[in-house]
C-alpha cells in the first residue's frame, strides 16, 4: 500500500509510505516535578594541605559525597596519555578513571579565614592568574602561567596556608548518549525533538503505558520485549479483529515499527532507541514507559471503524494513558465517540494527520481532543505527502524513520529486525513517545496538560510549498523544562554576482536554518576588508544594488538574520564589475 492507495468510507487504513544534528548551550529552568541530579560514577582524589588524600565517590544517580582520608599527597595532572596520579612514596591512593579536564586549569579550594585575609589571590598569583571564584563553594579557577606543569603548580599551592585542596577542573559532559547499535548512525529522529536531552532532566516518578493501535506489535523483538505490557496472566493487550484479549502479534510490520519509534529500549547495547525513555543511567529503561499492543488493523493494514473505535474503548478501559493512532480515513460519529471516551478517560490520544499531500481534515487525527501530527524530514521541512492546514496542531520527524520490524515475515514483507518507514504514521509516535516521558516524569498533570505542553513547546519548520500547519515541530527538551539558548542560522550559500549598467545583482541560495526573517547585505571594494552593510531586507533570495560609479569592481557578502535577531556568519564572497 502507498500514499496513493484508494481510501472506502466507514474504513480506516494505515497511513504510511514504504521508504527505503546541531549543537546548542543549555539550561535548565524550574524542574516541573523532581531537580535532575548528574549521573556521574568516579572517584576523584583530592589534594588537601594535610597531607591527605581526600577521596570523594559520587555514586550513580546521587548527590551524597561519602569520603575516606588516605595518607600522602596526591597530586592529578593531565598528560598525553590520560590523567596520572601522581603520590608521595609512603601514600595509597586508588587510580582515578580517565576523565577530560580543562588543561592548564586548576581548581584551588580554600578555607572562608583565608579569603578573609587574601591569602588565597597571593598564591594562585605566584602560579598564575585567577580566572573566576565562586565565594558560596570557596573556590577559585586558577590558570597556571607558562612554564610551569600542572603538577608544579598543584603542589605549591598544596602547601600555602589556608589552600584545603587542589584538583583539575573536570570537562563534565552529558550522559544521555545511549549505546543503541543504530542510535548514532540511522536515528535522526530523537535526535531531531532533542529527546536526548530530555532523557537527561528525566526522574521518573509513575509508569506510563502507550497503547499502539495498530497492525499489532512482535512482542519478541529484542528492543520491544522488555517494554511490552504484562501482568500476572501474560502480556496485556486486546485484538478488536478477535474482540477479546490477546498478545496482539503483530502480522502486517506497521505496528512494531510505530511501538520501536515510541519506546523502543534505549541503551541496551542493540538496535535502536524509542523516544520514551531513559533516564542516562548506565542500565536502560524498561519499567516507566510500557507498551500495549491493540490490534484493529489486519495483516493487509486495513480495519473498520467498528474495530478501531473497539480498540480504543478497550486500551481506555484497560490502563492505557496514551493512544498512539498512526491510522486515519473517513469521519463517523462512532470514532468521534471513541476518541471523546478516552479523553474522558483521562488519556492522550495523538493521531497521524495522513499522507494524501492534502489540507482537507482526515480523521480520527481531526476531532478536536486529538493532536494531530503531520510529519517533517530531517531537515526540518514539512514532508511532500504529508497532510496539512490549520487542524494539524504539530509536525514529528516522519521522512525516512528507521525503526524496529518483526523478527519473522509479516503482510507487509518488509526486511527482518528493522527497517526504514516514511509517513506521518512514523511521526505520531515520536508525539506519543513525548507525551510518556512528560507524563512518566509528572504524574500529577492530567492530558490537557500534557497536550498543551506538547503544542507549546516546539520549534519551526520550513513549510512544503507554501503548506503549513497551526505549531511546530515538537521538541520534547523544551516540553520537559529544558531551555534551548537561541542559535544562529546558517550562512546563505551560493552567492553570486553580475554586474550591470552602474548596478550589480546579487543572487544566493537561503539560508538552510527555518526561523530566517532578514537577510543583510554587505559591500567593499577590497575582497579581504572593509565590508559596510548597505541594505537589510526581508527574507529573500536577491538583490539589486544600483546607482553605483561605472567600471568599479564591488565585493559583496551576505547574511541572515532569525526571529531572535542574531545574525549568520557571511556567505562566501562574490565581485562584479559595473558598466
């Protein structure tokens, strides 16, 4: 079945197409339930000027500091070969793991009479200067002067008075980088919404359960079995093709893939890895986001209203709190009564806006308690199949997914393990997958709170062709509190210039970046130097620069600007002579 495929009232069908990032500075604003705390496991030796070694273990996932005193000086030092610890010959000292530092930079820790009396500033002056101090922790950033070895330096200012220690400065980095087989290399998707970075702000509180609604899923695949629902009588899931509960073994394909993107386990060594969810600890996740597999959809990827409306009543009834729907088709009172009931029920119900490159409202994904998702490639732009306009509430990463396939041959006939899918039936589930780890996170919200937090948190996208939608494409660091300091754009590339009667015309190729409202324009007559800006326009691809002497040569360079105001590096420099 394609996008093409012939649609019958009263009957919902897949939406799918059989298919074949950048860094940011972040903080953190109010935790909307618990404080994230760093996920770090190492011991580090501490210099005090007891001549002790203070050893400090900071346990997985928490903030306590147990330390144990060891006899000696021992001294850390950065060399080409990693972190050395370096000792008196009568002391004992555990060998630190290898951790990044910031080289010829020392962090001096003093006691309150010392700053007091400046006794600290005098000695970090006699190995360097001082580059920060924070007074609440008593402890100043120290870069050591030319000439002199970390080591020298640590071990005088070991011995001053009032110095209680002195350690590197540690290069601390993020922990939400899973090991998934494929997470790095096929996965733009998570990557794309900043999932990764949410998984670093995610303490989760209460178990979430997405139900797929769908072909199915094959509850033994490697990166779903951990994940599927099951309580004492087995797996917990519902065949509405049976109209009773059942394992709901996926025989089409579709459905293990939507579940894979949802919450396919992350960080277990193998395969791929689900939005929902991690917490960056050294294990993976597989007790807060479960999920329950319904299936209303046959191994050929088709079902009646009847059935999926029986579906979504039964995961309602059953303990699901988010249904993922990547379905869609005609209208009926029956399937808005179906969607009404679970929102009723207090779930989220997130639905594929469809793939007929089309504004006109498919459904379920167009009842009004539903967020309907459309879907974005990875470069942002709205994908050519997707559906759009103003019902479309948010845009996911849809264009080209790689996800989780059956492990045996199914109605679809897609490869074994994993496959890549294309549709906003790849999209819905990344919402879905977002919705889980907001709620996992904040069980006391209740689905309009998820919902909102969904539509509000997003970025821009580049519209297909003129077509849009009401938001953005999703992004679940923003959704789960993270604040996203503003980047600026790409440069413009491409450009030229040709030269005119006393004018030159300029022409570029955009910026690639989506938020580009400006576009500044640049002048010299020297190619290396003294560029003056002469215009600033709206965003465009052209420009015109006339009235200028005859037979002059001009160089031209050109920038965009974002809704945030800052502006792109210049484009590559383009000359033109005037007539």
């Amino acid at each position: 079945m394609d996008k093409d495929s012939v649609r019958l009232d009263g009957v919902a069908q897949t939406e799918y197409m059989p298919g074949g990032a950048a860094s940011c500075e972040i903080r953190r604003r109010l935790p909307t339930c618990r404080m994230p705390i760093v996920r770090h496991t190492h011991t580090l030796p501490l210099i005090d000027n007891q001549d002790n070694v203070i050893t400090a273990h900071f346990d997985q996932g928490s903030s306590n500091m147990m330390q144990r005193r060891r006899a000696g000086v021992a001294l850390l030092l950065s060399l080409a070969s990693g972190l050395v610890l370096l000792m008196a010959s009568n002391a004992r000292a555990q060998m630190p793991q290898a951790h990044p530092i910031a080289a010829g930079e020392l962090l001096v820790g003093f006691a309150p009479d010392a700053a007091r009396g400046n006794a600290v500033p005098k000695a970090a002056l006699t190995v360097g200067t001082i580059l920060s101090t924070n007074p609440r922790l008593g402890v100043q950033r120290v870069k050591i002067r030319p000439g002199l070895t970390m080591a020298q330096a640590a071990a005088q200012l070991a011995r001053m008075p009032g110095v209680r220690y002195v350690e590197p400065n540690y290069i601390l980095s993020t922990c939400a980088t899973p090991n998934d087989t494929y997470f790095a290399s096929d996965q733009y998707g998570p990557k794309k919404i900043m999932a990764d970075r949410a998984w670093e702000l995610w303490n989760p509180v209460a178990p979430i359960v997405i139900a797929i609604v769908d072909t199915g899923v094959d509850n033994t695949h490697p990166d779903l079995t951990q994940k599927i629902l099951r309580d004492a009588n087995g797996i917990v899931g519902y065949s509405a093709l049976l109209h009773s509960a059942s394992d709901a073994l996926d025989d089409h394909g579709h459905g293990t893939h939507c579940a894979g993107i949802a919450a396919g386990q992350v960080n277990n060594g193998i395969g791929i890895a689900g939005v929902a969810g991690w917490n960056g600890g050294s294990s993976s996740d597989s007790g807060y986001t479960k999920i329950m597999p319904v299936k209303v959809l046959s191994r050929w990827g088709m079902g009646s209203t009847d059935q999926v409306a029986e579906g979504i009543t039964w995961a309602a009834d059953n303990g699901a709190n988010i249904i993922s729907l990547s379905l869609g088709g005609g209208g009926s009172t029956t399937l808005a009564n179906a969607v009404s009931y679970a929102w009723n029920q207090g779930c989220v119900v997130v639905v594929a806006a469809g793939n007929s490159s089309t504004s006109t409202p498919s459904y379920p994904a167009a009842y009004p308690e539903s967020i309907a998702v459309a879907a974005t490639d990875n470069t942002d732009t709205l994908c050519s199949f997707s559906n759009y306009g103003s019902w479309v509430q948010v845009a996911a990463p849809g264009g080209s997914i790689f996800s989780t396939a059956p492990t045996y041959s199914g109605g679809a006939g897609y490869p074994l393990n994993y496959h890549t899918l294309s549709g906003t039936s790849m999209a819905c589930p990344h919402v879905a997958g977002e919705a889980a780890l907001i709620w996992a996170n904040n069980p006391m919200l209740n689905n309009l709170d998820i919902k909102s937090l969904i539509i509000d948190n997003t970025d821009p996208y580049q519209p297909y062709n003129g077509r849009t939608i009401a938001g953005g494409r999703i992004n679940a660091f923003k959704a789960m509190g993270g604040v996203v300091e503003p980047e600026a754009p790409a440069a413009p590339t491409n450009l030229t210039a040709t030269g005119g009667s006393r004018s030159v015309s300029l022409s570029w190729t955009q910026s690639s970046s989506a938020d580009v409202t400006q576009n500044r324009i640049y002048r010299s007559t020297s190619a290396n130097s003294g560029y003056a800006l002469i215009a600033t326009v709206s965003a465009r691809t052209s420009y015109s620069n006339t009235g200028l002497p005859k037979r002059k040569t001009y160089y031209y360079r050109v920038t965009a600007v974002n809704g945030d105001g800052l502006e792109s590096d210049p484009s590559n420099t383009a000359s033109a002579k005037t007539r």
